[in-house]
C-alpha cells in the first residue's frame, strides 16, 4: 500500500465554501477508483480548530502504485493542476494499516516526527509505537518515509474533544469519504 497527500495552502481570507461546494460536486467521481482503499476529502479553515491556515489537503491510501499512477498520470490529476497549480505530493509507506471501517470518523489529526538516525532499524517500530500518544476513541495509521526519514501519524477521529491539550499536529476536517467498491 501506498498514501499521497498533497497540501493546498489557500489565503487566509479564502471562501471555504467554494472547496466544500467543489467536494459536495465532485467528491463522488473517486468512489471506486482503481486501486483506491480510500481518499480522504480534508480542508483546515483558518481560527477552527487552532488551525493556523486555510487548506484543502486530499489524503488517499492506495492499494498499489497502478492506482496512483493512472490518478496522477492518466488526466485525472489535471484538475488539481488546472486549479491550484503544481503541488508536491507526500509519499508514505504503511507501517500501521489504518482502521476498517473509516467511514464514521469526520476528523483527522495528523502529526509529523522525525526517525532518527540509530545503528539498526530492527526495534524502530516499537520506539515509534511507544512515542505515539493514546487519544480515547480514537484510531490511527502509522505512515513513513525512508526519503525524508520522518514517519506521519493520523488520528481518526470523531469529535475533537479528546484531542491531547497541547499536542503539536493538524486537525482536519473529513468533507467526504471515497471508498474501495
């Protein structure tokens, strides 16, 4: 499996709704897509939050690269492009698959952290599973990146309130859901 994640950063002044409306128009058109486990419809409106910035910022989780080669490669992706211009897209590995059932959830916190350079790489998945926080009725998925050897922890979530005071991350909000058929 593989995830992307590319990151629109919009002005702070941005009508959000024109992303909201553009999900509520167009989020159906991945529902089944090659490959696809799923896709994650995600914005951040700026002061909600503690959300510094406005962002549409799409999370998917592949089931393999044919999927994401044909989004990315096959005219699909052009309608980023066309509308928001070139953007980076962030490639994890999953460590730690993802829930089965996301579709309940209508938060995601996500948080970055780096892997540190160690003689051996045989205990690293326990030393990032024990720096990881518990968040009550929360669930997660463990993604990395021996690229930039950093590995990205995302939080299913259903409401906020459970959310660690004072943890450094992003929450976003889930506008829509693509699932696998």
């Amino acid at each position: 499996m593989i995830t992307t994640q590319y990151k629109i950063i919009l002005p702070s002044d941005y009508d959000m709704n024109i992303i909201k409306e553009r999900v509520t128009n167009n989020g159906h058109k991945t529902d089944g897509f090659d490959d696809l486990k799923f896709k994650l419809y995600l914005i951040t409106e700026k002061g909600i939050n503690h959300n510094l910035q406005n962002s549409y910022s799409p999370l998917y989780l592949w089931e393999n690269h044919n999927g994401l080669n044909k989004f990315l490669f096959e005219g699909y992706y052009d309608n980023i492009l066309t509308s928001f211009g070139w953007q980076q897209v962030q490639v994890g590995i999953p460590l730690i698959d993802p829930p089965f059932d996301i579709s309940r959830y209508k938060y995601l916190f996500h948080f970055t952290k780096p892997i540190s350079p160690q003689e051996s790489m045989h205990n690293a998945k326990e030393e990032m599973l024990k720096n990881i926080p518990t968040i009550k009725d929360a669930e997660y998925m463990l993604t990395y990146n021996p690229d930039k050897w950093e590995y990205d922890v995302f939080y299913f979530l259903s409401d906020v309130s459970n959310l660690i005071e004072g943890k450094q991350g992003v929450v976003y909000t889930i506008l829509h859901i693509s699932h696998e058929i």
